[in-house]
C-alpha cells in the first residue's frame, strides 16, 4: 500500500500532547509517510511548532486542524495512516465519527489507536475498568491489542497498542508462560518516568515534587492490570494471575520493570536468558543481554532490553523500554508499518542517544 515518493498521507489525533510530539518526530525521520494533519479541537489554527518546539524545524508552517478540517480531508485520501493519541474515553468515539466520514467515501484508513479504548475484547470489560461507557462498542471487533513482537498474523484492519507499562511488562512475562517456565502467578515492581502521566501538570508529575523521590501507587490496582492479563492469554495461551505495583521515577522518560515467578523446575540464569534470546531472535527491537538492563541505553528509542536472573527456583526478568516510543508512538508506527505493508523496522531504526 505505499503511494509513491510523496509518501503515505499519515493524520495525527489528539495532537498536543507528549505522544503525539513523539509522533510527530518519528513521522518527520520516516521513510514513507507523510504528515498530512495534526488534529486539535483545543488549537486550531494554533503553530505546532509553537507546542512543540524541538521540531520546530521540520514542522514548517504546520499548523493544528479541527475536526471538520481533519473529516474534510478524509473525504480526498483513499487510504491513509490514522495515529490517535487522544485519550481515554474520547478516541473511540472520536475515531468512529472518522471513520464514519471515511467509509461514507469509500475511503479505508487504517488506524493505531494508543488509548486504551480498544485494548478490551468487549465493552463491559472496558467499563468494568474505566467506570464509563465505551464510545464505540460497535467497532471493538475490528481492533486486535498485542504487542507486536507476540502477533504474527495480524486479522483486523485497525490496532490498539498495549500501554507503555503493558508493553514493558508483556515483554518479560510472555515467553515465561508460552515456553512454560514458570508457574502463572507473576510479581511485578515497575517504575515509570514523569512523561507516562501526560502533559498537563500535576502533584505526580511536577518537578519539584517528583525530583530526588521515589515512591509507589495504585499498588496492585492499577487499571493497566487486567489489561497486561488479557494481552498475556491471548499472546501465550495461559491464564495468569498479575500482582503489579507501579512506582512513580525521578526521570522524564522510560519504565524499568521486574517481573518475578516461580520457576516450574530448575533452571540457572545462563539458560534462562538464552531462553529468551532465541524468544525474541525475529524481533529487531527486543534485545536480550547477559547483564542488567538499562535505561538510559534505550530512552528516546523504539528498543527494550532484557536480562534475566534465577536462583534455580524463582526467576527475575527485568525489561527496559521507553515509555512514549516502544511503549506509545514507536510501537503505533511500528504496528502501522505492518498495516501498510512497509518493513516493520522503517523509520524506528535510530538508535537511543545515550547520557541523555
């Protein structure tokens, strides 16, 4: 589906916010789609380099379009890339009415939604969670959520991307329950950079208050839990039991999580971790490392890196991603790449920077 050296008309949705700048600067280094729109009920007409300064240089004169502009050129474009980074509760209902004008065309987008509204199978299990009504229960169906390394045959025109947390936690434990490991009852400590709770300032992510400190929530509650269960089944085949406390860093970028398990017989970590690497051997942004992983060795990039370490009877998997590439934008690109028939890999190659 590549539409020639202009490169495939690609729309970003909810388009202020940290997820859809890293859209936006993955989009700007692609080899194959082009920015055709940046949607903002909130701005309009607004500068996006004004919002976003550090792509001030590739952004031109972009400016940020409201959502009759973003409808009217859905009606033009036969099959474009829809990116959606607005969030929970809104995207659904937002990419239906999209979608909506689109068909009426005979126009086909394809869209990666980052949100959670489509990770659930059904709209009871996602009110169950978020305590409201799905905006668009009727389009459920055309949506697979997974990790992109764990699906090979993808048989929906649309994809909800795990969250950064899911992502980075999918994948330590899917290749300890598919190759059958460990018993199915996990340990999770994560802990998360600032930029995982969004834009707008608040009491978990204001500097002053987050700088030097290290502290947890929503222990074994947060809403990302049955999520990273659901994704894990549908990925491995095994039904799991989750007990996940996230941690809030004193860090902008990148999430660090442990996963720990019993071990269903002896194994020592040399072979565990080789395990793992033949796991992931097809899967260029997943590396396996004999030492422990790091953050700042994958912060700003599209790669996680595992290791992992057994005493012969529980194993401890540590997995590293960034939370607005692998764990947002980089996976959705990388997930539309596979959408659009492009090389998995294409744009998301770059290599972390490094003593960021």
């Amino acid at each position: 589906m590549i539409h020639g050296s202009k490169g495939i008309p690609t729309i970003v949705l909810g388009g202020t916010g940290y997820v859809a700048g890293e859209l936006l600067r993955l989009i700007a280094g692609h080899p194959d789609l082009r920015l055709a729109a940046v949607m903002s009920d909130s701005q309009p007409g607004e500068s996006v380099g004004k919002a976003f300064p550090h792509l001030a240089g590739v952004l031109g004169n972009t400016t940020f379009k409201s959502q009759a502009e973003i409808e009217a050129l859905l009606r033009t474009e036969k099959s474009p890339a829809i990116l959606s980074a607005a969030p929970h509760g809104v995207s659904a209902a937002l990419i239906d009415s999209l979608l909506k004008v689109a068909e009426a065309a005979g126009n086909s987008p394809r869209v990666v939604d980052i949100s959670a509204d489509f990770r659930y199978s059904s709209a009871a299990a996602y009110e169950a969670v978020y305590k409201h009504p799905h905006g668009a229960p009727a389009r459920i169906a055309q949506f697979t959520c997974a990790v992109p390394e764990h699906l090979a045959q993808l048989n929906t025109p649309h994809v909800a991307h795990p969250g950064c947390f899911a992502t980075t936690i999918l994948l330590a434990i899917v290749p300890l329950l598919k190759l059958g490991l460990v018993e199915p009852n996990l340990f999770v400590s994560a802990v998360t950079g600032s930029t995982g709770s969004g834009r707008k300032p608040a009491d978990g992510t204001h500097h002053p208050t987050r700088h030097s400190d290290l502290y947890s929530y929503n222990a074994l509650g947060h809403r990302h839990g049955p999520e990273i269960l659901a994704c894990a089944q549908a990925a491995s085949g095994v039904a799991a039991q989750l007990a996940l406390v996230p941690h809030s860093g004193p860090f902008a970028r990148g999430i660090h999580a442990t996963v720990q398990a019993v071990l269903k017989k002896p194994v020592d970590s040399k072979t565990i971790i080789a395990q793992l690497a033949d796991f992931y051997a097809h899967s260029p942004f997943v590396r396996v490392l004999d030492s422990a992983p790091r953050i700042k060795d994958i912060v700003a990039s599209n790669y996680a890196h595992l290791s992992a370490a057994s005493d012969g009877r529980t194993v401890a998997v540590m997995s590293v991603a960034d939370n607005l590439d692998k764990g947002a934008a980089g996976g959705a690109v990388q997930w539309m790449n596979r959408l659009l028939g492009l090389p998995e890999s294409a744009g998301l190659t770059a290599p972390a920077p490094g003593w960021t």
